[in-house]
C-alpha cells in the first residue's frame, strides 16, 4: 500500500478549539488511526508543523501530542516563525489551516496564498463581508483549493435530519425552530471563571455571537432546508461587565444574545435564538425542532426524536386542571444505525482527499463569506430595525 503524505501548518492551534477539535479530535486521531485510507492500495498521511506566537503553550502542545500520538518520533515539530515555515524553512507544505483571532485571519491568508499552499480555516472569515469575498476572490484567483469549517452538517443529528427529509418524513416543512445557548460566566463573581475567552464579548477584537452563530445558522439553514430569502433580527448586550483572563473587569462591546427570523425562498420560517447569557432547560445545548405536515423532530447535537402526525396527541386548551399529556411522551428516538465521528475529524478528512485527489469540495472560502454577509445583514437588521433581503 502506498502512502501519500500531506504536511499542514496547523496556526493558531493553541486557542480551546484548535486544541481540541482540530488537533487532537482530528488531525491527530487520523494520524493515530494509522490515515485516511482512500482505497486498499493508497493512504494519506498527515503530518503537521505547529505554529503560533506564543513558544511555551507550543512546546506543551507539541509534547502532549507527539505522546498522544505515540508514534516514536517525541514532540510534534514547532516554531513561532511562520514566515519561515511559509517560504520553505522547514520543507515543503501542502496545507496551511488557520484557528487564529478572526481580525487576524486574513493576513496569514494572504501569506499562505503567496506561498501557494491550499488553506483551510475557521470562521468567520473576516467580521466583514468584502473582506470576507475579498478573501475569497484572492485564493481563487490563485488557484488554490480552499476550505472554511461547517462542521455542524457532520453532526449526527443533522445526518439523522437530512436522512429523515430525504425519506419524506416530514412531507412540507413548515417550520424550523432554533434554540442555542448556555450561561457563561462572567469571571465577576463566586470565583467562576468564564469559559470562553473575553474577546469574544469586545466587537473592536471582532467579538459577538452574531458574527459566531449567523455563520453557523447560515450553511446549517442552506444545507438542510433551502436557501434564504430575508431576515429580521435584533441584538443585544445583556451583560455589560465581564472579568478577562488576567483578572481585570472590562466593558462587553459586543453582542451576547441575537435573535433571528429567516424566511427561506420557499416560504419556510425558520426562527433562531442564539444566547450566551442563558440557564439551559432543554435537551441540549443547541435544539433545532423541525415540524412538517406529515411529523415533526427535534434534533440537539447528537440525538434525534421524531413524532409523525399518527403519533400526534391532541390536546385541549384548558388552564384550570393539571396538563394531562405528558408531551415528552409519543416521541420515538431516531437510532444510531451507523456509527458517529467527529464532525471536525470528517470535515478534515474530506479536505484531504480535496487536495490529494481532487475530490468534489463545495465548503470553500465563497461559502465562508457567505456567513459572514448573513451576520453583517443581521447587524444591519438590528440597526435599522427592519426585514433585510439576503442577495
């Protein structure tokens, strides 16, 4: 069996979702697991070359992960010189990913597209939408195979989804509910330190969870239910202190909580709450419920439950006797009849196969920027307070 090694720049992998999803959950569990094996006869290997500005969280990176991966060779290589490893300082590479800051991002776009390299990245990819496109027209323009994380479409309940809407499940969809959120602390009181970082919560270091969720919201809604139409939508700054990493308070700029209605071409409404600032009292941490003429689903990150319209209890509105359905009955569990990977990991794999073989890639840069004008016309939604055209 022959095998094809592919060398990545992994930038910007000491952050909590670098760390976590893209080095160890992915690239280093496909190393582990011995590649992707494209066929009996051929293999692709990664290997990876750390890079960051900060020498110490990449030499305890390095080390963890050359040992997690167990493979002989010690520490992953690392440096924090990477324009050198751009101009070949440390050998030839095929992929350059990026899970930097967003207001960074499109310099080292720029400097991997110079250098030639396919590029991989986080989103968003730029807080706004020309530079985002901009981005887009400039590794195009190149040549270059390119890719934005939508890991969300591998979750296993939006594959249970898509399965269910492709068996006709739901006949029309007549609407998508959204809900998304949890409590993050504020770092101000009770010693409980926030668990996410604090730039996100500052709009001037590219902070807020519209520009986060409207990218997400954006491929989710498009991949699964049609492309969209229109939109309202509001923000807010609910908390307006917050306490950051070195232990000073600072003012929140950016939003904590948006709320959105997207109409889709078709006529599908689908509404999506987005909340940092939120106790959980439901399945999980995101829940999207689906109802159609003929059932509906309600899917978090992992499970699925469905109701058909056969299975539909019908209750009468009557607020002066206890409730006597119990609603969480009559749902059945969609089962886990394949088994699950990490959506980062499969997402990883495919772009992988994309630059070996030229395999069909569709989540590319363009589709990144499309989030980004989908969050920018929410924005522009909120400021103006009216029902906004997505072009």
């Amino acid at each position: 069996m022959a095998t094809r090694k592919l060398r990545i720049i992994l930038n910007g992998v000491t952050g909590r979702m670098g760390t976590n999803q893209h080095l160890e959950r992915s690239i280093c569990a496909i190393i582990k697991e011995g590649g992707v094996k494209v066929s009996p006869d051929l293999t692709l290997m990664p290997e990876v070359l750390l890079t960051g500005r900060n020498e110490n969280k990449l030499a305890a990176l390095a080390d963890k992960y050359g040992a997690f991966i167990g493979d002989g060779r010690g520490g992953l290589p690392y440096t924090t010189d990477l324009a050198g490893a751009l101009e070949g300082k440390f050998g030839d590479f095929d992929i350059f990913f990026d899970a930097s800051g967003t207001l960074q991002r499109a310099g080292f776009i720029e400097m991997a597209a110079a250098a030639g390299l396919a590029i991989y990245c986080e989103k968003p990819t730029a807080t706004e939408s020309a530079e985002a496109f901009r981005l887009a027209d400039l590794v195009e323009a190149a040549g270059l195979k390119n890719g934005v994380v939508q890991d969300k479409l591998w979750l296993p309940s939006f594959r249970k989804v898509r399965m269910l809407k492709e068996l006709g499940f739901f006949g029309d969809i007549l609407s998508v509910r959204g809900e998304f959120g949890y409590w993050v602390f504020t770092g101000m009181d009770y010693d409980q330190p926030a668990q996410r970082p604090s730039w996100n919560y500052r709009a001037e270091d590219g902070g807020g969870i519209m520009i986060d969720m409207f990218c997400h919201w954006q491929y989710v809604i498009t991949n699964l239910f049609g492309p969209i139409d229109r939109l309202v939508a509001h923000g807010n700054i609910d908390i307006a202190e917050r306490r950051g990493e070195d232990g000073s308070a600072y003012r929140a700029t950016a939003d904590d909580s948006a709320y959105a209605i997207f109409v889709l071409k078709d006529g599908t409404v689908c509404q999506f709450n987005s909340s940092w600032c939120v106790r959980v009292r439901r399945d999980d941490l995101l829940t999207v419920e689906i109802n159609g003429s003929k059932g509906s689903a309600v899917a978090g990150l992992r499970d699925v439950v469905v109701q058909s319209a056969a299975e539909t209890p019908k209750p009468v509105w009557n607020p002066d006797i206890p409730q006597p359905i119990d609603f969480y009955e009559g749902w059945q569990n969609v089962p886990d009849n394949i088994p699950y990977d990490n959506a980062f990991k499969i997402q990883w794999e495919q772009f992988l196969r994309h630059v070996a073989l030229d395999e069909p890639w569709r989540y590319t840069l363009r589709e990144g920027a499309k989030g980004v004008q989908l969050a920018e016309l929410g924005m522009q939604s909120w400021r103006e307070q009216k029902w906004v055209s997505v072009p």
